[in-house]
C-alpha cells in the first residue's frame, strides 16, 4: 500500500513539474501572447533548433514611461514608399502620417505607415518600424517595429503608441524571412528599454 502511494505521489509530482514547464511566461498579456505564438509549431519563426531550445522570449522591464500619447499628423496625399527588404522583394507602404511625442523630457518624430493592399483583417492595422540606441547592442540590430490601429486614433489627433509591445522582424529569428528594413529618418536618438530583447541565437 505504501509503496502504491509513493508512486502516485511521484506521479502527480512529475505531472506538476510537466505542466510548470509547459506555462507560458510573460508580465503582460502582449508578452504571453508572443510566447505563446513562438511555442507553436505551426506559428512560430524560430527554426526547428530554435524551437527545441526555446524557454521564452528576453523582454525589457515593463515601464509606463515608454507608452506615450502622441501627436497624429495625418499625410493623405503623401506618395507611396516602396521599402526595400532583406530580399529582393518590394513592400509597398503609404506613408499615414508623423506622430510626436516626449519621452524623458526630448521631443522625438518618427513615420507611422500602412500597408498598401492589407489582408481584410490588417485593414485598421498601422506599421511602426523605428530604430534607437540600444540596436546592436541589447535589442536586434535591424530596429524593431510596434503595431499600431488607426482605431486607437483619439479625438483630439493623438494616438497611443506603446513601446512596450515592441518585437522584431521574423528575420532576427530566421533566413527565410524578407522584412521591411527600417528607414533611417526613423531613428530615436534614446535608449528605448522597453519591447523585445535581442534573440541569442
């Protein structure tokens, strides 16, 4: 009898273990989010190495500061801006407007687009590709991009843009991606601690 109670509480023990292993990690619902996508299979950019090896996506702390309200300066009749990519291929954006904002005290400006032919279910989404002082060094070299939806455009012509939901482009995961490479007009001149880490590969 004891010996059967022994190995159903090692059972249960080991099923405990399995089932924390399993958890999805994350602060936040953006970061549970990603990690749940990178987890799956059939979802994730992570090459098959990558995937065996994944535990969890690097975030910078969760900080306020770097969720802002912006000033939304619409260019409707700005032309279309044929972005190059990490591969020969084109992706075609229009150019929505400029949103401004402060961060520490220093203004900044930065391009917000949108696709030019968007899935059915992208039509509201807009595209924020942006660069700063921590590229290369604890976030992915090639700039990061945050998702933006024209339904969060407010009344008075401002428009909230958090950078803590801030990730790379699948090329920083793997070669069997095209991205959009970011401009260099969009450039922060700031450390923006917040987002997606660097991915060690």
């Amino acid at each position: 009898m004891r010996k059967l109670i022994l190995l159903a509480l090692i059972l249960i023990l080991q099923s405990c273990e399995g089932q924390k292993k399993k958890a999805i990690i994350g602060e936040s619902d953006f970061q549970i989010e990603m990690n749940t996508k990178f987890k799956d299979a059939s979802k994730s950019p992570l090459t098959k190495k990558g995937l065996k090896k994944f535990r969890g996506l690097d975030f910078f702390p969760i900080n306020n500061k770097f969720k802002v309200k912006a000033k939304l300066v619409k260019t409707p009749d700005a032309p279309t801006f044929n972005f190059p990519t990490t591969t020969d291929r084109i992706a075609v954006y229009k150019k929505y407007g400029m949103v401004s904002f402060t961060i520490d005290g220093k203004e900044f400006e930065l391009a917000i687009y949108q696709d030019e032919n968007p899935k059915p279910q992208y039509i509201d989404n807009l595209f924020l590709p942006f660069l700063d002082n921590t590229n290369g060094k604890t976030s992915y070299s090639g700039g990061r991009f945050i998702d933006v939806l024209t339904t969060d455009e407010n009344e008075d012509g401002t428009i909230t843009i958090d950078f803590n939901k801030a990730y790379n482009p699948y090329c920083a995961y793997s070669d069997r991606y095209s991205c959009p490479i970011t401009p260099r007009d969009n450039y922060l001149d700031t450390e923006i601690k917040a987002g997606v880490m660097a991915y060690k590969k």
